[in-house]
C-alpha cells in the first residue's frame, strides 16, 4: 500500500510539472489564425485616390482574429468603430472634451506593434474583447472589435485644448490606435515638436526615449553620476566607472538606452547584430563615453561565444575609462589590461567586479543567462522584452514551432540566487505607464533633460520643456514606408513595415510617412 502511494504521488507530481507547459500548448491553440469567425473571408482593402482620399485606418477588422500581419487591412475610419475615441485602460473613459485630435503626418512603428498584431500581447488582447479582464480576443468566443494598433505619431492638431491649438504641430503616445489618420489622446500624452525635426523624427523619440529612461532609473535604479552632488566620493576622488550593457544597442530604444547613460556619466557595452549596426552604435553613442571607453560587440549566435564576448567587453570598457578617467591605472591594472580578458566568463568578471552595473535586456532566451551573470554585485537587469522569441523566418504568422522551443527553453530567476550575488532583475512593460500619468510626466521630464544636458549645465536649474527639447539631439530614423496605399502604389503600408521591423534588419526607427494626409 505504501509502495503504491508513492508511485502514485510521485505520477500526480510528474503531471504536475506540465500543467505550465500544457496551459501554453492551450494559448496556442487559441492563436492559431482563423481569418473570420463568421464567413472566414474579408474584403480587400478599398482602393483611394488623390483626388477623393477619406479619413482611413490600419485595422483589424470587426470579427478578425489576431494571428498574421497580413490580416491588418486599410480601410476607412467608421464613426462607431471606437478604436481611435476611447481610453484603451481599464479604468473609466475620458471624456472626448478632455481629449485633442491629431491629424497624423507619422507613425512610429515598435516592436509590441509586432506581438500586438499576432496576437501575443495580452493589453491588446483584452481591449477587443470591450476591456472585461478576460483576454478571449483569440478563442473564438464572443465579439471581436475593431482594432487599430500603434501607440506612438506625430503630426498637427485639430481641435485646441488647454496647451494646444489648432494647427501646432505635435508628437504625442496612445494607448494604440496610431495607424490612423486621426488619433484622439489626452493632453499629457502629447508634446510639441522641436522646430528643427521632420514629423517622421517626433514619431521616433517618446516611445522609444521613454522606455530607455523607465528601464535604467525608474526600474534600473540608475544614478546620475555627473550630478554636481555626485561627481566625487567623500574622499574627493572620483567614483568608480559605472557600466550599462545595452541589448539591440542600435534600435530605436537601445539608441536612446545608450545615450542616456552616457549622458548620465556611465561607459556604455552595446549588442547588436550585425557589424553595420556595430557602425551605427559607435558613430551615435562612442564620442559621448570617455575616451575611447564605449565597447560594441556583435552578437554571437553561440551562448558560449556570446558569454565570452561580453566578459571581455565589460572588462575592457572599464579599464579604458579608468585610463581616460585622468587618474591613470594601477601597475597591477595595466599588466591585467595587456592580457584581456583575464576573466573568460561573465560570472567570473562579475564576481570579481569587473561586469556590468546595469543591464538593458531585450533579447532573452540564450542570451538573457550571461547578461544576468554579467552584473555586478549590487547592480541589476531591466528586462522589457524577449525578441528572439520571434522568428520571422517562418512566414509572417506566428511561430509556433519556435515559440514552443522557446518556452521550454526560457529563462529561470532563482530568487536565491539575486539575493545570495545581491542583484536585481525587474521587468517591465511601458503601456501601464498610462496608468500612472503622473510618473509618466515626471519621468518624460527627466529623460528630456538628461538628453538637453551639456558640459555647463546647471542641473538644479529649471528648464522650459519646448526649450529642452529644442537642445535634443534628433532620433535617427532607419527606414520609412509610406502610410497610404493609393491606386496599388505604396506596397503594404504598415504590413511592409512591420515586417521589415520583425526582420530584425533595421535601425533606429521604423516609420510610416503620412505627410499627405487629406
């Protein structure tokens, strides 16, 4: 009997441990594309002219499940659609009086854009389903609305209100509906653009230097180490070099990630993909560290390559600061720094305090172990995302093969494991931001006058926002599609351009052109 109540709990705690796995395998079946869950077909996108152009929209239409780029269809904006005119939270509607209309000249494209459109981002998923805290967007049950996604533009406004009048141009953030014509958002979301920036460059900044700022101070727990009551230790000698690894170092956040921390005093460890993108990075990002401190690796498709790899990056940035520093190196520094790398992994540098500070982690899967390993005692990761869990090698669909993988390969946190190395790991996701308004400001605000600082500075001293933006230096934009399709001229608009930014080939941002708009 007892023999038997072993087998039996050890069978119950074998089942248990795919309960996990088989909740996933069940949130994949929901995913898989049924283009209609009524007659399985769709109209084609209605065709427009230059000479009768009406007011249209990116969309998913009514009834449409998530699942494939290709099922986001051009078509006309319907007064009753809702997607552009409500507050896609879960608290109470704001009311259209309190709201501005933009007429968009430019949307910024992001890579949730990508996980919106399939279907993999549960914001998203619970606005199509009328916001009742239950994500069936994909089940087959109920009604499916209408869905525009895009959370960022810039364009001119419409209507004034409070700050704003008609015709200012501005760039502004949405709880999606950006792939439109016209978008409804509230006034702390929008901003003006600086004189000297295209429309398309005020669709590539708050986004992208939003999420960079919330991951490296608010989560990150980043100092400003060129603040004046920062700049030495008690002792009069200057703190000890600060290094940030940036993932996708190149893209549109990582760009802004690097920038911010160097802007904030620390030596910057950019990964990219390729040598071009290597190129991009050092060209923005290298004059602003000290010296020639800021390092920039490609990134391996082997683990163990990729470990070794950012040890010795870690360790040769940190060196070549403290020679910039003024201070020179110690005897024992430069015989170790003739040497490099005299740690071969990225747990040996870090116990060793040679690693990394702060980590911004986008990438996960194999690479997010190393980058966790890599942080120095006292320092931590910010993750906000996990790309290499798209593979947009398998068509434009949802890859399911890959994504199975992927999830019985993920990443572990051992809660032991942060407090025995005394490290932080915290992740996050920037729509909620729109949920703490005033954090959202207070942070747009700082992150705004971070990037206006320059060598004389006061940074006590107060600055007008427009002023401060003014001083910014613009985003870089990689790639623009046009928003429109007119007469079979423009490709796939926004379907184009969010493969192109899935592909994992661009740099800095991703946006669609919609100067013309009637």
């Amino acid at each position: 009997f007892k023999k038997n109540m072993s087998n039996d709990r050890r069978w119950t705690k074998s089942i248990a441990s795919f309960v996990p796995f088989l909740n996933f395998l069940l949130l994949i079946h929901c995913f898989i594309p049924s283009h209609s869950l009524t007659t399985g077909t769709t109209t084609a996108p209605p065709a427009t002219t230059s000479s009768s152009r009406t007011a249209s929209s990116w969309t998913i239409p009514k009834n449409v499940k998530f699942g494939k780029l290709s099922n986001l269809e051009f078509l006309p904006i319907q007064d009753d659609d809702g997607t552009n005119m409500k507050d896609e939270t879960t608290t109470a509607l704001v009311e259209e009086s309190q709201r501005i209309k933009v007429a968009t000249a430019a949307i910024g494209l992001n890579f949730a854009d990508v996980f919106t459109v399939l279907g993999l981002y549960k914001a998203a998923n619970l606005v199509r389903t009328g916001n009742n805290g239950k994500d069936t967007s994909n089940s087959g049950g109920g009604i499916l609305d209408p869905f525009v996604p895009g959370i960022e533009f810039a364009g001119v406004v419409l209507e004034g209100n409070g700050d704003f009048t008609k015709g200012d141009r501005v760039f502004g953030f949405t709880r999606f509906g950006a792939y439109s014509d016209i978008v409804s958002t509230r006034p702390e979301f929008i901003r003006k653009i600086p004189n000297k920036w295209s429309f398309e460059q005020g669709a590539a900044f708050l986004v992208n230097a939003l999420t960079a700022w919330h991951g490296l101070v608010n989560v990150g727990g980043m100092p400003d180490l060129l603040s004046k009551h920062r700049k030495k230790n008690d002792n009069g000698n200057q703190k000890d070099i600060y290094v940030v690894v940036v993932h996708s170092a190149s893209g549109g956040v990582g760009l802004w990630a690097s920038e911010i921390a160097a802007r904030r005093g620390a030596v910057v460890v950019g990964v990219v993909g390729s040598e071009e993108k290597k190129d991009t990075f050092m060209k923005r990002v290298g004059t602003l560290c000290n010296g020639d401190a800021a390092q920039c690796i490609v990134r391996s498709n082997n683990a163990r390559d990729f470990d070794r790899d950012l040890a010795e990056a870690c360790q040769k940035a940190r060196h070549l600061s403290q020679r910039s520093s003024g201070g020179g190196v110690s005897s024992t520094a430069a015989q170790q720094q003739q040497s490099l790398p005299f740690f071969s992994t990225c747990l040996q540098t870090a116990e060793a305090g040679y690693g990394a500070d702060l980590v911004m982690e986008c990438y996960g899967g194999k690479y997010f172990a190393p980058s966790m390993e890599v942080i120095n005692p006292g320092g931590s990761l910010s993750t906000y995302g996990a790309t290499t869990y798209n593979d947009s090698g398998l068509g434009e669909g949802i890859p399911f093969v890959s994504l199975i993988l992927n999830y019985i390969r993920r990443p572990r946190v051992d809660p032991g494991e942060l407090t025995g190395r005394n490290i932080r790991v915290g992740g996050f996701n920037l729509i909620f931001l729109t949920e703490n308004i005033d954090l959202l400001v207070t942070s747009l605000d700082g992150c705004v006058q971070c990037l206006c600082r320059n060598d004389e500075d006061d940074d006590d001293s107060i600055h007008d926002f427009d002023e401060m933006m003014e001083q910014v230096n613009p985003p870089l934009v990689g790639s623009v599609f046009p928003f429109r399709v007119v007469d079979g001229v423009g490709g796939g608009g926004a379907v184009d351009a969010l493969k192109a930014l899935r592909s994992g080939n661009t740099v800095g941002k991703v946006v669609l052109d919609n100067n013309d708009n009637p």
